[in-house]
C-alpha cells in the first residue's frame, strides 16, 4: 500500500505574511524530505514532516474577492484551484489590521467549500497583541490560533492542529509492477498534444480507467510487449470547457503524478526557456526523487537547432538535474517522439539497477585514492566502506567516522564518481551516511 501526502494550502489577503509562515512552518522543527542547493520551490510549496505525519504545504497569492485586473483575476484563479486541491485550509489574518471587510467576505467563501479551515491570526508578536485575536472570533471560523510567523511564536501549536485536523491517510493499493510515465509541465507547453501523438504511434491501447489522482488520466498502454502506464495530466479525454485558473495552478496539478510516477516527463516550451515554474516542477521531481527526461517541445518552432547550445543553456538553469537526458522534439509533426518511450524506459532500468557490494567498494576506494575527503579543523573524514542499499532511486550507504564532516561538495564528488562508474542517467542518487566501523 502507498500513502498519499496530505495538501495544506495557505490562504489569505495580501501582506499578511503567508509565504513568512510557509517558510517558518518548512524550516522550523519540521524535517524536509531534501533540501539541495538549487532546488526553487521556496514560497511556492513545500513537504513537511510533524508528529510523523507528512503534508505538502502551499502558498498561493493574495486573495481579492472582487478582482479587476487581469493579474488580481489570475491570482484569484490560481487560489480557488489550491482550494480545490487542498485538504485543510489555513486561513491567515493579520492582527495589526483587525478584521478587514474582504476578511468576512474570504471566511464566507471559506465556508462554503465544506473543507476544514484553521483560522490563523498572523503577527501576534507579543502578549498584547496576541490578546487581540480575540476579535477574530467574529468571523465565524471557529478558535483563532494567534501566531507570528516571523519570530515562530505559537507556530509549534499551529503545527499541532494541523496533524491533527489532517484527514487519515489514504493508503492508495500497489500498483502492478509497470512502469509509470507522468506528463508533467506549465500550461500550454504541448503535453496534450505530446500524449495524442505518442497514442498515434501504432499503440494499442489496453483500457482508459481514471487515476488515483485528481484531474488525471492513466492510460494503460503496450510498448514493446510491455505494460506502460501514461498518467496524462492535462486530462485531456475529458470533455468541456477546463475550469479558468486549473490549468494555470499547474504545479499543484503535478504533485500527485509525480508522487505516483516512476518516470516524470518534463515538458518544456522551446520557444520560452526556461521559467520559474518549469524551475519549480524540475525541484518536486528532484526531491520526490523520480527519474526525469527533459522533453523540449516544439522544436518545429526553432530556427537555430544547435541542440548542443540548447543543451548547454538547459542544465545552466536546471543544475539540479543536471544528470536528465535532454530530448528536442515536436508533437505536431512527430519529430522525435518515437524515442520519448526508449528513453523513459533507460531511466527506468537505471532506476531499479542492483549493483554488486565489491562493485561499489573498488569505485569508492578509487575516488577516496583519487581526492581524499578533506580535513574541518584538526578532523578528518573517515569513510570506512560503502553499499547500495536501495533501489527507486537507487541508495547509497556509507560507514563514516563522523557524518557532520560530510561536506555537500564532497558528497557530490561521490556522487559524480558513481555516476561516472555506474551511469544512472535521469536518475537522482540518495547517499547516506552512518557511523559504523568494518573495512
């Protein structure tokens, strides 16, 4: 049985400090699945650990109940359609303006979506003001907890009811041993077109069922004599108008497939690379630990098909994946995309690739003789040994004499050397380290 992260989103009026709290509640007490330099998905969303139970966190823009312009219409898109994803709400006040005339009018709408909401009061600094949150039982949303997400008061108590308000874990059965090939990207990249092309490639198609995800569709699919499971998530067989705003959320749209996939097929646009929020489902794919393919779509549209100077600007902006294979292809006319298959299936094997014990100790003895580990003060670094100990992603596991001397720049020399040695393309590598004696 798999478990299915819970979605926590955070709600509220402009400048009230919600990106303050999501960043507090991230870093604070609580254990982030990885934290690598490079990722970008500060202020965006977050994975949190509390009273071991996990949850992703979501930011969203500030909320305005009447908006006007185009850009308060596509925040507001943005924010119905974290709500919809979301399983508990919180909703964040600020105690310094008291209750503002849109509060009564966002804890009304808040209501209405029949989903648990926490009533935040925000900037309770001291003993004053948090008496003051009082006033915000007015809005009908149950106790107010008073927090300040800048000096973590009250935070730890916050965290508290949020495990606790938590729906149970919906535990989601194992799927059969397949792999599975999520669509994942920001709007309007191809990925609906992406998928009704790779379906056009003399696939037979086995059966349509919905996914266990929201939105998504899974489609079984014969390549090759094997099983493949396409987790589509544009959700493009369904028919009708697509809520305004859905897509647009498309970040929260991904979680769950790629939670669910082996293989994540980043969609990119080729005429706009890169952006933030291609940058920001690179990360979730990084620390989800999926395998990844960086599929660069509408090649048709590129003029200067230098692929290395393509190639080269690519991993500039996404260093964090730096080990993704690179694909330029178009799903309008076809170009490439009979290859998009073979290679997920790369990443795949190189995924679940079972390395023997005396395998990994002569690469590790040869990097440790190549660059010894360096010094920190008047200590040293020893490692004693090490092993995979995993696979999806495939784990490392090394005996150390100290693991805080584990320097992050010599942990991805290790990695690199591995790499080098064994290959693991589109693939992310866990390394551990533990004390432990042995050779």
């Amino acid at each position: 049985m798999n478990a299915r992260k819970s979605i926590v989103a955070i709600i509220g009026r402009q400048n009230v400090g919600k990106s303050t709290l999501l960043n507090r509640l991230a870093h604070k007490r609580v254990a982030i699945v990885e934290d690598m330099p490079g990722t970008t998905r500060d202020r965006v969303f977050a994975d949190a650990v509390w009273q071991d139970k996990e949850f992703t966190l979501v930011d969203t823009g500030g909320l305005e109940i009447g908006p006007e312009t185009e850009l308060e219409r596509g925040v507001r898109a943005q924010v119905n359609t974290a709500i919809q994803e979301a399983d508990l709400l919180l909703y964040v006040t600020d105690v310094k303006d008291g209750i503002m005339p849109t509060d009564y009018e966002i804890a009304d709408m808040l209501r209405k979506t029949e989903k648990p909401v926490i009533l935040v009061v925000n900037k309770t600094d001291n003993d004053k003001l948090e008496a003051q949150a009082v006033e915000f039982y007015q809005l009908g949303l149950g106790d107010p907890i008073p927090i300040s997400a800048h000096h973590a008061r009250g935070t730890g108590e916050l965290l508290d009811r949020i495990v606790d308000m938590l729906p149970a874990i919906e535990h989601i059965p194992s799927e059969p041993q397949m792999m599975k090939v999520a669509i994942v990207g920001r709007p309007n990249v191809g990925k609906s077109m992406l998928l009704n092309t790779l379906l056009g490639q003399e696939r037979s198609i086995v059966s349509e069922m919905p996914g266990t995800t929201r939105d998504a569709i899974d489609t079984p699919i014969d390549f090759q004599g094997k099983s493949v499971v396409l987790i589509d998530t544009a959700g493009i067989r369904r028919r009708g108008q697509v809520e305004v705003g859905v897509e647009r959320y498309s970040v929260l749209r991904a979680l769950r497939a790629i939670d669910r996939c082996d293989v994540a097929l980043l969609v990119l646009d080729a005429t706009e690379l890169v952006t933030a929020q291609d940058m920001h489902v690179a990360g979730y794919i990084q620390q989800a630990e999926k395998g990844i393919v960086l599929v660069v779509n509408k090649w048709d549209l590129v003029t200067d098909k230098n692929t290395a100077h393509w190639e080269e600007t690519l991993r500039a902006n996404l260093k964090f994946v730096v080990y993704a294979p690179v694909m330029f292809v178009s799903a309008k006319t076809g170009q490439g995309i009979e290859d998009i298959l073979p290679v997920s299936e790369k990443v795949y094997a190189e995924r679940i690739k079972r390395l023997a014990d005396a395998e990994v100790r002569s690469v590790v003895q040869q990097a440790l003789a190549a660059h010894p580990p360096p010094r920190r003060g008047r200590r040293e670094l020893v490692i004693k040994g090490g092993t995979q100990t995993g696979i999806s992603p495939p784990a490392f596991t090394f005996r150390v004499n100290d693991a805080k001397l584990m320097h992050f720049s010599y942990r991805r020399y290790l990695e690199n050397q591995l790499r080098q040695a064994f290959g693991f393309a589109g693939t992310p590598i866990r390394l551990e380290f533990t004390i432990g004696g042995g050779k």
